[in-house]
C-alpha cells in the first residue's frame, strides 16, 4: 500500500550510518554533494514529510533517500529534469547522449555555444542538463540585461553516456519517494505542518545575482516564512553563508534573535565560483565555511 505524501500514520527515522554519495547527476554552483551527509547528521532524528525548497543539485535529497518528501525550485527547467528522472529515466538518458554525441562530433567550442544558444532561445531540461555537465566549474551563470545563460564551456570533457546512465540508473532509486514540484519557497514551506522537517539552502548574500538566473530572493521573506513554521511546529534546518577566506570573513547577515536555536559550521573547501572567477589559479587562501542554523 502507497501511503500519502502527506499521512500522518508514519515518520521517516534517519539511519545513522548515513553514507557519502560522491555521484553527482548535475554538477552546479554551491553543490552540497561532498558534505550532505555531514549536514543530515545534524537533522532531526525522526521527522514526517521532508521538504527541500531551494532543490539545486539535490545532493542533500539524494543522499538523505527520504521515504516521504517534496523537493522543490523556482527553475521549471530543472525541475523538469528532476521530474523526467522520476518518470522516465530513459528519457533522460538520451537527452544527455544526443548533445554528448554533438559535442564529439564537431567542433566542441561551436557545438556547446549552439546548445547554449537554444537553451536561450526556448529554455527547456535537456539543454540545461547538458549545460550543467559540460559549462565551466558547473557555474550556470545568467546575464542581468537578458538572463540568458553565459557561462563559457568548460576545460573538462563531459563524462560518457554510459558513465551518465550509471548516475540516472542510482539517482532514479534514490529519490523515487519524492515529489518534484514547481514552486517559490514560500508556497513550499507553506505545505510543512507540524513534525515535518524543512531543509532551506538558499541563494547566498555573498554570491552574485546572476548565478541565480536574475530570480528575486529576499533573505528577510525567507526569514519570515521560517519563523512561521517554527511556530507551527515545524523542524527547519538552513545553509546559509558562513566565513570565507579561511575564516578571516563572517558574513554578517540580519538573524533574528531567537528563531534559531543551534548554530553549527561545516567546512566545504574551495569556492567554486572563486574558481571561476580566477580561471583555476591557486585558492589556497579562499576556502569556504557554511553556516548551518537550525530552529531546534
């Protein structure tokens, strides 16, 4: 029997031998696949419904595997390519094959410019999907004038289609308990009652805009829409900017008093955007530390 999403007969109870899960299916600014597992380690240990509504990469959903949840993000496009996952991974496969079988049939600066190009024009799942593997440091970065996508193509080579297959065949297994839904944060936090966990890695204050896709995001809404399910007793775990360069920075950001009852850091390593801002010269002096706060 499917119990529903939202039934109250259960609650997801996290493992905890909770393992790394190294494979990304798209490789994206602020990625948290290296760390998730550390970030679940501080989530509560039972919970219901989990909800993540800043989806991203969806490392930390994939690695948590929850029994019940909702992921959700403001970019249809990526949330089709979640949503196509689910439903038809074979679907996805061969989106990702067909621009891979391009790119090495031609001339790969050209072809990935064209890929680009179409994206821009109708943005749509497959286009992205093969951007994010094959753009430089996984950066998808918009312009502010158009908000079409600019990054350049990467120093890489794109991993096989068979190596592609591998990650889709895992991740469909992994998230199959989880509905992908087009929404804004706030209409997602919306649905957490009480006892449910809502996990938020937003856009950071530090970062550009135009990573973002030229989306709006307000820190203090986003405040806001916690506090309230605090209230409603709701668990709410959130990512958010930490120190950087080597911890000589702390980003100061506008917390209320009170709302958060834990605050922990976790060491993520070398910025990526500082990567691609400085085209892969040393970063010793730029690592990152993010910010955990949680209501509990």
């Amino acid at each position: 029997m499917q119990i529903p999403l939202f039934s109250d007969q259960w609650h997801h109870t996290i493992d905890p031998e909770i393992q790394p899960f190294r494979e990304q299916l798209l490789k994206w600014v602020g990625n948290k696949q290296r760390f998730a597992h550390e970030i679940i380690g501080y989530f509560p240990k039972q919970f219901g419904v989990y909800f993540e509504p800043f989806l991203g990469s969806g490392a930390v959903v994939a690695t948590l595997q929850p029994t019940r949840a909702q992921a959700s993000d403001i970019s249809f496009p990526l949330i089709e390519i979640f949503q196509t996952l689910q439903r038809d991974p074979d679907t996805l496969c061969r989106w990702y094959t067909e621009r891979w079988e391009r790119l090495k049939a031609g001339d790969k600066k050209a072809i990935y410019l064209a890929i680009r190009d179409e994206f821009n024009a109708s943005p749509n799942a497959a286009d992205l999907l093969f951007l994010s593997r094959s753009c430089y440091g996984g950066v998808i970065r918009y312009r502010r004038g158009d908000g079409h996508i600019s990054t350049p193509m990467g120093i890489h080579n794109p991993i096989s289609p068979e190596s592609f297959e591998k990650r889709v065949r895992e991740w469909h297994r992994r998230t199959r308990y989880v509905d992908f839904c087009h929404l804004s944060y706030v209409e997602a936090m919306a649905r957490a009652q009480a006892g449910d966990l809502v996990y938020c890695d937003p856009p950071y204050q530090h970062s550009e805009s135009i990573l973002y896709g030229a989306q709006s995001f307000s820190l203090q809404v986003l405040l806001n829409s916690i506090a309230e399910c605090k209230e409603r007793g709701v668990y709410v775990a959130l990512s958010i900017d930490g120190t950087k360069r080597s911890g000589d920075l702390i980003c100061d950001l506008p917390i209320p008093e009170g709302l958060f009852q834990q605050e922990v850091f976790v060491n993520v390593g070398r910025s990526m955007l500082k990567r691609f801002k400085m085209k892969d010269k040393s970063l010793e002096a730029d690592n990152v530390t993010d910010r955990l706060l949680l209501t509990y």
